[in-house]
C-alpha cells in the first residue's frame, strides 16, 4: 500500500505542512509594515491554505474510492465520465 493510502499517510503530512505556511504567511502579513508586502504575504497564505484543501479533498476522494468499490475506481471514474460526456 502506497504511503498516501494508509490512515496519518503523506497526503495528511502535505495538508498540515501547507497549513503551516500559512500561518507564517499570515504572522509574516501582521509583521509587515508596507500594506502591498502585507497584501503580498496574506494571498500567499490563502494560497498556502487553498493547497492543504485540495490535498483533504483529493484524500476524501480517495478515502470514497476505496470505501465504496473496493478500490478499483471504477465508480468515481464512470461517474465523472458520465458528467463530461
């Protein structure tokens, strides 16, 4: 089994390395005393933040592939081609 698919696996490391760069994105933005690198600073934080989501997201997704078909795909596949044909 590959790291990102066990429980605590390298996807859940990702979210919570990109959430911390947010954070010192962010105390970077409360430290900054030009409003366009404070500016600067929180957008690389949502940033940061959009990462760690759809990192959980992509382990949701994997979380249901694996609980609802066995692992196989196929029902997420079929489903997302049935939705873009």
């Amino acid at each position: 089994m590959s790291p990102n698919h066990n429980k605590g696996g390298f996807m859940d490391v990702q979210a919570t390395y990109y959430r911390r760069r947010a954070i010192v994105a962010r105390q970077s933005a409360a430290g900054a005393i030009d409003p366009s690198v404070k500016a600067a600073f929180a957008e690389v934080a949502n940033h940061w933040l959009a990462l760690a989501e759809q990192v959980e997201w992509l382990r949701s997704i994997e979380r249901g592939v694996f609980r609802d078909d066995g692992g196989t795909g196929d029902r997420v596949i079929g489903e997302a081609w049935r939705r873009s044909g």
